[in-house]
C-alpha cells in the first residue's frame, strides 16, 4: 500500500494540495465488555487502521469517497449560514482566537449530557440540512454524526472539504474500524478548521455519537485507544474515572497474532446493546439490596459471592459475574505483564474467553474454534478479542512456532467452518495522528 499512488488515483476528486491523516484499529489485550460498566481495559493500537486525505473546498459541502467502497460513489453533505443558525455554546472554541488560546480543553463535559442530540436534527430553514441518519448512508453516518456534534456544538466550519478514505482493517472485524474513522473524522475537524480539543476530548465525543446518533450502547474502551495509544505499549486504562497508564508491552519469546474469523458480525450491536440493559437491570437489584454504585465494577468479589440470593434470574448473575471477574483479571494480567510472567497472562487470557464464551454469551462457534485451536497446537492464552458473535482472537504463541501453529490451525478452522480464517501479527503502534510528508512515502 503506497499513499502517495492512492493520492494520485483520486487527484481528480482531492486536488493537488492534501493532507493526510491516519487512525489506527484497536486489540484488547484483555477487560472485555467492561468498559461500559467502569472496568478496567488493556488495549493497543494496532497497525493496521483508516487514512483520511483531506484537500479544502470553496463552498459549504463535504464531499467524501472511499477507496474500499467505490460502488458506493461520492457522498455529497451540505451545509450553510452555519454562523447565524447554529446554536453556540462555547463549548469547542478556535485555537486562533486570542482569548481563547490558553484555555484548557474541557469544553466538552457539559454539551456530552445534552439529551437534545439525536439522530434527528430539526434544523431552522436554510441551515443545516442531510446530518440526519439514513440507513442508505451506510459508512458515511459515521462522519455525518461527528460533523453535526462539533457544529451543534458551536465549531466554526466556514468551508466545506473533500475527504477520501482508505482503510486496511479488515471488514466486520472487531478491531474497532468505527471507532478508527470517528476518531479520524474528529482528528481531521481539529486540524483543518484549528479546532480547540485534545484526543482525550475527541475519545470521548466519538463515543457520544455512537450511542447517540448510531444507537450503540458502547464504553470508551475503543475510541480512547484509537486516539490515545502509544508505540510498543498497551494502555491501561480505568473506564470510569479515564485515568491510564502506559505498560511497556514486553512478550519476551512470545507473540500476539490476531485471527478474524471472516464471519459476518451482523447480532453484534443488537445483542452489545442487549448486554447493557442486562447491567441495567442489574444495577438496580445491586443498587437496592447490596449497596448504591454507579458501575458494577465497583462491587467487590466478597459481595457480590455473599449476595448471590438477590439475583433470582441466573443470566444476569452470570452476566455480573463476567463483569467483576474480568476486571479482577485485567488488574491480574497487567502485573503479569509487568513481571514479564507470560504463562500467567496467557492463563488469563484463557479465563477471560471462557468467561466471556460461559456468562456473558457473547462467544460463536467460529470463536471457539479458533480459540481451542490455537491452545491445542501450543498457545498458552487464546480468547476472543470486541464484542463477539464473530469478529476476532487474539493469541499468545511462542515466536518460534508462529507459522507451525498457523498452519494447524487454518486446516482445523477451514476443515470445521468450511471458508478460511486470516491470521495478522500484531504490533502496537500510536495512536491519532496528522501524517507528514516523510511517512506518506
């Protein structure tokens, strides 16, 4: 993949004069479907992720085009009399504004509670019109959804742009290639119109519009570590207070190699959003007959064994149990990690599959092929990695053995599922960033 001939391929739609941009996927290590209930996660940043070349317009339309999904041809958003009709809240102020150029970028926290941001936006005559979501805008509702938060929010967008996207995740993966073009989007918004916000900030609006305007009850996990992660490090991070922590990835003879299941992942958001009302449900019997919390990570082991009477329905216990004792094994796995004690790790990793495959439900047979496997042929941790009913594994085989056990395994899953798996090493690079000239070579 050469950027500079993708460029070149589309000079007609983006001009001469571009920008680049790129967003990396995301693995989790391990602290799976815990990020919305305030557990702790272990992400990196993979690379493998989307590209944004961005060239500036004249008038007041965003024109965007993807090189994966040329069938679907230019999507055409248009916009106008932005700075008469859009509601100013202060909230995201211009880095060029003199008085605002010191401020510290929490201009966020007040809009994220706004209710009045949905998928529809009543907008006044001759404003903003096509930010709504249609089901026939297929990917570029992802862009449409943080365009309209940054310009309900107040952002000062006097011109429109082109942007093409380009992007080697694979498809309906689980390594997060929604939260990678959120991001990536935002990233782009920052920069081209000196918008005043910080990853941090951009990770936690990427997920407001995935719950908000894409109906998806996600956490912060995959957005905060698109935006925030750092090279040849996993990020620890506490999904309810966002304080991290970056842990050297040391693997010593061991490597991780991420397995997709080719399998479409087509229940996931339904049944993710599924899970959530189940924590709800939950919070509420914890909330009345234990103690008041906000997130079920915030019950002990001690209490929640203590209290299993409460919970008369046996799928939500179980659905509780994942919950805490996937945060205990994150906190367990980052020490390990930090002893350079793999067995143990991978040993964790094995716990946390089998939790997620027996009390949260979310594993498939194709997940756990490829799991059991992967520990049959001499892995010494295996488990599904995103929100599951397809999508990926992750894995920690011994470097030597790499192409050994990747053989076996592809011949089990073809010989098992009938179509082939794809296998990808990983290696974990940084987060967001704005691309020079030197690395689009």
């Amino acid at each position: 993949m050469n950027l500079r001939n993708i460029a070149k391929k589309h000079e007609a739609f983006l001009g001469d004069k571009i920008q680049v941009y790129f967003t990396p996927g995301r693995v989790n290590l391990i602290g799976e479907h815990i990020d919305y209930e305030g557990g702790r996660v272990f992400p990196i940043a993979i690379n493998l992720g989307t590209y944004a070349f961005v060239s500036k317009r004249q008038d007041s339309e965003f024109h965007f085009l993807s090189d994966n999904y040329m069938e679907f041809g230019t999507k055409i958003i248009k916009y106008n009399n932005l700075r008469s009709s859009i509601r100013k809240t202060n909230i995201i102020s211009s880095e060029k504004s003199e008085k605002q150029e010191n401020r510290k970028s929490s201009h966020f926290s007040s809009f994220l509670e706004d209710e009045n941001f949905d998928r529809e936006y009543n907008s006044p005559s001759n404003s903003i019109y096509d930010l709504n979501f249609y089901n026939a805008d297929g990917w570029v509702n992802f862009p449409k959804g943080i365009i309209k938060y940054f310009l309900q929010a107040g952002a000062d967008i006097p011109s429109g742009l082109n942007i093409l996207i380009y992007g080697n995740l694979p498809k309906a993966s689980g390594l997060s290639s929604s939260a990678s073009l959120e991001v990536l989007i935002s990233l782009v918004l920052k920069y081209e119109y000196s918008i005043n916000t910080d990853l941090s900030e951009i990770a936690n609006i990427c997920k407001y519009v995935e719950n908000k305007y894409m109906n998806v009850n996600c956490g912060i996990m995959d957005q905060f570590a698109v935006a925030m992660s750092k090279e040849n490090h996993a990020l620890y991070l506490d999904t309810s207070s966002l304080a991290y922590d970056y842990i050297p990835l040391y693997t010593g003879d061991y490597s991780f190699i991420i397995t997709n299941t080719n399998k479409s992942r087509s229940l996931a958001d339904s049944k993710y959003n599924e899970r959530v009302e189940q924590c709800n449900t939950a919070k509420i019997l914890i909330n009345k007959n234990i103690k008041k919390l906000d997130y079920i990570c915030d019950l002990s082991l001690e209490d929640f064994y203590d209290n299993l009477s409460i919970f008369n329905d046996k799928i939500i216990a179980n659905r509780v149990e994942h919950i805490i004792t996937e945060n205990d094994r994150t906190k367990q796995a980052v020490l390990a990690l930090k002893q350079k004690d793999m067995i143990k790790f991978g040993d964790l990793m094995n716990k946390s599959h089998d939790s997620l495959r027996y009390l949260y439900e979310v594993s498939c047979n194709e997940l756990d092929t490829l799991v059991n496997s992967f520990r049959r042929h001499g892995a010494i941790g295996s488990r599904m990695t995103g929100a599951g009913f397809g999508g990926c594994t992750i894995s920690l085989v011994k470097t030597s053995h790499i192409d050994e056990i990747i053989t076996k395994v592809k011949s089990d899953y073809l010989k098992e599922i009938g179509y082939n798996a794809s296998f990808y090493p990983v290696k974990a690079c940084d987060g967001a960033k704005k691309l020079e000239s030197e690395d689009i070579l």
